[in-house]
C-alpha cells in the first residue's frame, strides 16, 4: 500500500472512530451545559442503545424483514434504540438528579456513579456475561479510493453521525425548545425569570444526549459485531476525554475532540502496539485537563454562576 | 392513597415497564417473558410500597402518632448515643476476635476479606471522607501494594515485613502522581481522572508482560512470617515462623484493620484532619487562612494510598497469587459503596459496612450476582434519602443537609 | 386611579438567606400604571425584594398580590407568565447568545409572531444601538448596552409589570439619563415600572411614588417629589 493509499485508509478509520466518540461526548457536554454535572451513566445508555438495537434487529431478522425493507430496518433499529435510552436518560434524571438538584456536588455524583452500576449490573445480569454477536447486515461491500479500502458501512455510520451533528446543532440554534435550553445553560435563573421551564428543559435534554450515545452504541455493535454489557466503560472515558479536549458545554467543541481523539487512537494503532492505545487517551485526557482544563473551544466558565 | 400518588404510581409503572420488559424479557437466549414480568413485578412492588409509605406517612393520623411516638424514639436514641462509641467497638472488637474460635475454615476466608475491604474502606475515606476529593481509581493503590511485594519477594526474596514500607512509600507517591494533576480539578472532573489512572495503571499491569507476566499474573510468593527468640539447645537463635493457616492470617488482617481504624481515628481528630475538612468544605476560605492545601490534599492522596498498599500486599501474600483482573474498576466501586453505604467520614459506619456489604453476599450464589445491581441502587436511593449513610458521622451529616430548603421548592 | 386594586401588593413579607433575615416584614402597593421607586443602602434588601416578588427568593411569610391574586408560592416561570418582567441585578444578559436571541429570549412565553416582531421594532426604536449589534453576542456587548438589552428583553415579554434592578448601576452619567428618559417612555405605554436604585436622586425625579428602605423594612412611603425635599432623605441618600 503507498503513502497516499495508507493516509486515506487512516483518514477514514480515524473519521469513523471520531464520529462515534463524538456522538457520545455530545451526550456529556450537553448534560454537563445545562445542569453542571457530568451524567455518569452515560456509558450505560450507550451500552443500552446497543443492546435494545441487536434485540430490534434480531426480531427483524427472524421475520425476514430485514432483506426485504433494509431501509426501514435501520431507521426501525436506530429510532427504537434511541427512543428506548431517551426514556432511560428521562428516568435516571428524575431518580438520580432532580432530588440532588440542589444537594452538595458529591451527593450528585455518586448518585449517579449509583444508577451506573445499577444499570451495568442490570444489564449484565439480563444480557448475560459474554459477548452478544451483532448480525451483520452492513455487509463487509465496499469500494477503493488507490489502495484504501472503504466499505458502505463505514461510508453509511459516517455520514449519519454527521447528519445527526448537523440535526442538532439545528435544533439547538434554531428552535425554540433548543434556544431555551442554551439559555437556561448560560442562566438558569434568568431562564426561569423569562417562563422557561427548566424541569422540562433539563427533561429534553437527558433525552436527546442519550439518545445520541444510543446511536452511536448501535454504530458500535453493528460495525464492530458485537456488543457487551461493560463496553460503555471504555467508550465513556474516551468520549469524556474527547468533551474535554473541546471544552465542555460546547458543542462543536465535542465533534472536535471527539474527531481528535479518534485520530489520536488511529494514528496509534497505525504506528506503536495497539494493547497500549487506552492509555494514550488517559494520558491526553489527563495533559489536557492540567494544562487547558476549559478545552479548545470551551470559554472560561467561572465556578459560580448567578 | 391521595390521586397525585395514584397517578404517579400508573405512570412510573408504565414507564418502568418500557424500561425493563425489552431488556429483561429479550436477552440472545431467546423470550423470558416470566422472568421480565416477574422484575417489572418487584419494581412496581417495591414502588407501590414506597407510595403508600409516602402518603401514610403524609397522612394526619401518622403524623399525630409519630408526634406521641417521638419521646420514646428520642429516648431510645438517646440511650444508644449515650454509651460512647469507643464501647461499641470494643465490643466489635471482641466479637472479630472470637471469631475465627467458632467459625470454619470458609468464614475465616470471608473474614479476612471483609477486613480487607474495611482497611480499604478506611483508606479511601481519608480521601472521600476527610479531604472531600473523590477517588474512583484508589484500587490502582491496592494493586500497587499487591504488585510490590510479589515483585519484591519473588525476585529479591525480601520479607513481607521489609516489603510492607516500601509498599507504603510506593503506595504513597503513587497517589501522590495521581492527585498532583488533578489539584484544581473539580468533583466530577476529579472522578473520571482518577477512574482514568485506575484503569491505567490495571492496563499497565496487563500489558508489562515482561515485568508482571501480564494477564497470567504472579505466583508463589511467601506468606508473612513472624520471628520470635528461641532458646532452645541451647543459645539464642532466632526463629521464623510463617503464617500459614488462615487463622494467623485473619489475626494478622485484623491487627492491620485495628491499626487502621487507630491511625484514621487519630488522622480524623488532629490538626491535618480539621484542615482537611476546612477543605472540603470551603477550599477558597480554607487556603486564605493559610491552610497548605495543595500540600494537603497531595497527602491525603498519599495517606489514603499507603493504607490500600499495605491491604494489597496482605492480599497478594495470603493469595501467594495476584493478577491485574483483581483490579478492575468494579473494585474501586465496591470500596466506594462501603464508604458511602457506611456513612462518608464515619469509622463505624465504614467497618460495619465492610463487613455487612462484603459477607452478607456470601451467603448465596443468588445474592452474589445480585451484589453490585443492590449496591448501585442502594447508593442512588441512599444520596437521595440519606446522604449521610447508615451511620452518619456528625460533622457530615450537618453539612449534607445545608444546602437543602433553600429559595424555589417545587 | 386610586380606587383601582393596586397591581402589586406587598403585605409583610419576610424573607430569609439560610439564617439571614433579609426581610423583614416588608408592605407595599404599587398603583396599576405608575411608576414606584425603592431607594435605600447597599444591602438593605432592595434586591431581595424584587427576587422575592418574583419567586426567585421565597417568602417565609407575608402575601404578595399581583392584580389581586396571590402569587407568593409561584415560582419565577409561573410568575414571568402572570406578566411580570424583571431586569435582574448585574443585568443577567446570556452571555453565548446573539443579541437578536436575547430579545427572542425575551419573548419565549409568547406565540403570536407578528406582535413579537412589531414589539421588537418598538424595543429597536427604544434603542437604536441595538440594531446595530443584532447579531454580536450578548457578552460582548458593553455595560451601557448590555442594560438596555436587559431593559429591551424585559419589553419583550409585554410586560404589565416591569421590575428594574439598578438600571444605572456602573454607567456613565449620559447614559443613565437616556435610561431614565426610555423608563419615562415606556411608563407612558402603560407598562407599571417599580425601580430599585442606589441613585436616588434620579430615582426621585421620575416616579410618583418612593419607598426608602434600610435593613429589611420600608421605613418611609411618600409621593417621590417630597420625599425629594424630606430632610432626612437629603441628608442620607441624596448627598445633600
């Protein structure tokens, strides 16, 4: 393979690996936006996600359904996963957070650190231990660009992250609800001053961020084929990583870092041993933290807010 | 029941049954639509009972009943408060060391595991509990001390004994690696870096295989030994006797689990501890009264380590085997939920959850899968209703309740 | 107009900060249509007051009416939808939002876009440089601009009631004096103004009515032009 070959095929690895990084960090800096706290379960929903996409599909499969209406299947399997974890997202701030909403910071964080392990174990125990086969409905087709390979699969994640990017960036800039929410994460008592529900804004935001963690799970299981019940762990301290580096609270900020710690973990396993690639993003989250803790994009938030 | 309560109870049963029927009832093996409904059947118990209890409790008739009931409550209090604490634990102390006279071979193991997980405790209530940082990889500590001693012993045949500081010393600037970055990070922040180190140094573990034979792990090293003065055939010579049944080890762990509830004890009530909590409780005010506490917090990161380490090279030496999967993130959370089921900053609470949280899932092989799907619940449901733990610590409990009732209410 | 119910009716409202008593017992009413101040030290619980008002601070005792009917359990999102609009103290303007989100901000309870867009206009025509700055972000804005953006997010909501927290805390004195001509102008569409103001003076000039207030009590209730020549209140707030 030539440079040029190798430096796309790296290329597209790297923006497949950043796009699903980013989906979850958006999970984060969203919640983190608004209420301040970092939804520890995150990792969870996301490993939710993929578990209720292998069951739709699995369902589908039996039916034969999937060769017949392949579209439909994947809008059925990503909307009912993210429909799924949105309600989750919904109950785990209406059990772990809104009672903290005012209690010390720890409280909040190990209440949630709390549901995390409720829901890792739940999931465990209902999912079994071991790891769950994705069916393979992406196919492993695909075309060259020189000597890259790129199958439609990758093509297909890619650009629906990127759509879903888009989808919210949209909502959050241009719709009323969106708006309420930036504002009600600028100033939240100013927001309530000016008849903005914080309750239900808070609501839709531990939808939508699930939700997003929720695709980017199916995206996992479906290109990777598998999914286990503690992968969220992993994929979680990345996407954290990633929602710092961007600076947390912004949303572009977490495409970014999400796009640059999927290269970061790329151009590693491209060039030094790939069984010590969970440490390098460690040790960037942990550089990063020490030396620009408000991220690239992120503005300098000071610690109280009026 | 008031109607709020009984549509609260209709919608979060419904929810509860979106939320748990897929999951549960579809698992690879195929429909267990029994064993969903049979969960979603405990959940809606366990929240109609939860219902009820709220509005009985609302009710005016509960409400007078307590109110006459409340003396003899206060009373009955009282007369637990009043014998002070230092009785209980000897109390405690008696019945750990009579133990092992009545117990098989099988509950000594367990035992020796609870006072792990209470040394354990201990330590990461230093950090918690005291300094008010939050630590979810203080297990890396437990593996260092683990770590060190197996190394130690099995290429320089040094003694647990003579392991046992440098394990601390290591221990210690472990943490002291770990906190120095993390100095002006917030709580959260805090919690994910630490998680991040936790999960680095295990990585490092099981990627060093030249070093700790990686996933395979090390083998064989001695269990502790102590030497005592004989004089027989004549002469003084000096005697080394290992301590190999799991009755001298249990001696061992406990002495190691009494020096810590000392040590902490003694940490808890002295100048640094009072500084530590000036910390917690307000950083700012605390380093404008010229409280060191950049140099504060890094020692009680050290502090804390070297309690794990020590715990870990007990562990390694009564195992004579260790490996990385003993320290995986599940651990941190299981020292965790004994810190916080037990009461953040209280030593009774934290050596009586030890031993409840680690022996109680003993019992069965059922309540061992159902250990950490408990524990997780447990702890939310515990920061909402008692964020102080099963046994609050005064000073905390004081503070957890401060910011409550304050401007808005719903 | 002094037979109408007043608009905003205080009756002994006490409030607290943790174990601070802030205020204490605090009683007024505010005619529909007039223009109310409430002068007093730095820390005599002015802010307090408008919070409270609002539902940012709950009050531990005390009624408070709004047309009558009593709002003091509202919280601040029941009470902005009640008509009630407030430039809070330090103006409160989302820092990450454009000017042009602020003012839209402004009118979040409101559905009808034609009325939102003429009032708008109105709030343009109130303030010039705001049109010039639609699409800065409100962060970047200066003080004198970032208090009429405050003031022109208040309008936005239409309101019957508007509550000012010191509309000319930090600016230069040109400035203020446009504020309080703007605040003259828009009592004149019918909107009831109570102001809070360290400047009394100013304060003074262009209500009808004055409270002066020191730690947590109304300690004086007149009409505005002759508590502007009651002696004490020379001495004490006018410098005299």
């Amino acid at each position: 393979m030539d440079t040029a070959s190798f430096i796309i095929q790296q290329l597209i690895n790297a923006l497949f690996l950043g796009s699903i990084f980013a989906l979850i960090a958006l999970g984060y800096t969203m919640v983190y936006g608004i209420i301040e706290l970092i939804n520890f379960a995150h990792g969870e929903l996301f490993t939710a996600g993929a578990f209720i996409g292998i069951i739709v599909l699995a369902a589908l499969q039996k039916t034969g359904f999937v060769e017949s209406h392949f579209v439909i299947t994947l809008i059925l399997v990503f909307g009912m996963a993210m429909a799924y974890v949105a309600v989750l997202g919904v109950a785990i701030e209406h059990v772990a957070y809104k009672p903290l909403r005012r209690a010390s910071r720890l409280a909040a964080i190990l209440s949630a650190l709390g549901m995390s392990i409720f829901l890792s174990n739940g999931m465990m125990l209902s999912q079994g231990v071991s790891d769950r086969a994705y069916p393979s409905i992406l196919g492993i087709e695909g075309f060259s660009i020189l000597d890259a390979r790129i199958t439609y699969g990758q093509v297909f994640i890619i650009v629906l992250s990127l759509l879903l990017m888009v989808a919210l960036q949209m909502f959050v800039n241009w719709t009323k609800l969106g708006k309420a929410m930036r504002a009600t994460a600028q100033n939240q008592t100013m927001a309530r001053m000016l008849g903005i529900d914080i309750d239900k804004t808070i609501r839709v935001t531990f939808m939508i961020g699930p939700a997003l963690g929720a695709a980017a799970g199916v995206m996992v299981g479906l290109y990777y084929g598998s999914v286990r019940f503690d992968m969220g762990f992993i994929y979680m301290i990345k996407a954290f990583a990633a929602a710092i580096l961007g600076g947390i609270g912004s949303i572009p900020g977490a495409v970014l870092g999400g796009m640059i710690i999927g290269g970061v973990e790329v151009l590693w396993s491209a060039f030094l041993p790939s069984e010590w690639k969970d440490v390098t993003t460690f040790v960037v989250l942990i550089l990063v933290l020490y030396l620009r803790p408000s991220g690239i994009l992120g503005e300098h938030v000071s610690e109280t807010r009026v | 029941m008031p109607s709020s309560n009984v549509k609260k109870f209709i919608v979060y049963s419904l929810f509860m049954g979106i939320l748990i029927l897929p999951m549960v009832g579809l698992p690879s093996t195929g429909f267990e639509i029994t064993r969903a409904l049979l969960v979603w059947g405990v959940f809606v118990g366990i929240l109609a009972f939860w219902l009820l209890g709220k509005s009985i409790r609302g009710s005016d008739a509960f409400q007078s009943a307590a109110g006459g009931l409340a003396p003899f409550r206060s009373r009955l209090f009282d007369n637990f408060t009043k014998v002070p604490t230092k009785i209980y634990l000897c109390l405690l102390l008696f019945a750990l060391a009579a133990y092992p006279q009545v117990a098989n071979n099988y509950m000594v193991d367990v035992g020796i595991t609870c006072l792990i997980y209470v040394v354990l405790g201990l330590g990461l209530d230093i950090v918690v509990g005291l300094a008010g940082l939050l630590d979810l990889g203080y297990i890396a500590f437990y593996a260092v001390g683990a770590y060190t001693y197996s190394l130690l012993n099995l290429h320089f045949g040094l003694s647990f004994w003579s392991c046992l500081p440098i394990g601390i010393v290591l221990g210690a600037v472990c943490g002291c690696i770990i906190g120095y970055p993390t100095l002006r990070m917030r709580g959260d922040y805090l919690a994910i870096v630490t998680m991040g180190f936790g999960e680095i140094i295990r990585l490092v573990l099981n990627n060093w295989d030249k070093l700790t034979k990686g996933p395979n792990g090390l083998l064989g090293m001695a269990k502790p030994a102590i030497g005592y003065p004989s004089f027989a055939e004549g002469g003084v010579k000096w005697v080394s006797y290992s301590l190999k049944s799991l009755h001298s080890l249990y001696y061992l762990i406990l002495l190691i689990a009494v020096l810590t509830v000392i040590g902490v004890g003694r940490l808890n009530n002295s100048r640094i501890g009072r500084a530590w909590i000036a910390i917690r409780e307000d950083e700012v005010a605390a380093e404008l009264s010229g409280v060191p506490t950049t140099w504060l917090k890094l020692l009680a990161y050290a502090m804390g380590a070297a309690f794990a380490s020590v715990a870990g090279a007990f562990f390694a030496s009564k195992l004579s085997y260790t490996n990385p999967n003993f320290f995986i993130f599940m651990e941190s959370c299981i020292v965790l939920c004994i810190v916080v089921l037990g009461g953040v900053g209280s030593i009774p609470g934290i050596v009586l959850a030890g031993i409840v949280l680690i022996a109680v899932p003993e019992v069965s092989r059922e309540l061992q899968n159902y250990r950490m799907l408990v524990f997780g619940l447990a702890m939310a449901v515990m920061m909402v209703l008692r964020p102080e733990g099963l046994i609050p610590a005064t000073r905390h409990k004081r503070e957890l309740h401060e910011t409550e009732g304050e401007t808005y209410g719903e | 107009m002094a037979s109408e119910q007043p608009i905003l009716k205080l009756e002994d409202v006490h409030t607290y900060y943790g174990n601070i008593h802030a205020l204490k017992g605090v009683s007024c009413a505010i005619p529909s249509g007039d223009i109310a101040c409430l002068i007093g030290a730095n820390g005599a619980g002015k802010s307090t007051t408008l919070l409270t008002i609002f539902g940012v601070q709950r009050a531990a005792e005390g009624k408070i009416l709004y047309k009558g009917r009593e709002i003091h359990h509202l919280r601040p999102e029941q009470v902005a939808a009640l008509g009630v609009s407030q430039t809070p103290e330090g103006r409160q303007i989302f820092p990450r939002m454009t000017t042009l989100e602020n003012l839209e901000m402004g009118a979040f309870l409101r559905g009808d876009k034609v009325a939102v867009a003429e009032d708008m206009e109105w709030v343009f025509s109130l303030f010039p440089v705001l049109q010039e700055r639609t699409r800065q972000l409100g962060g970047t804005l200066s003080g004198g601009e970032q208090q009429m953006l405050a003031i022109g997010r208040a309008l936005m909501s239409r309101p019957e009631l508007l509550l000012l927290d010191e509309p000319s805390l930090g600016l230069a004195p040109k400035l203020v004096e446009k504020i309080f001509e703007t605040i003259l102008e828009i009592s004149k569409s019918g909107v009831t103004i109570f102001l809070v103001e360290q400047n009394a003076h100013m304060a003074l000039s262009i209500s009808n009515t004055g409270y002066v207030m020191e730690t947590g009590r109304i300690v004086l209730t007149d009409k505005a032009s002759d508590l502007l020549q009651n002696e004490k209140v020379k001495k004490a707030y006018l410098g005299e």
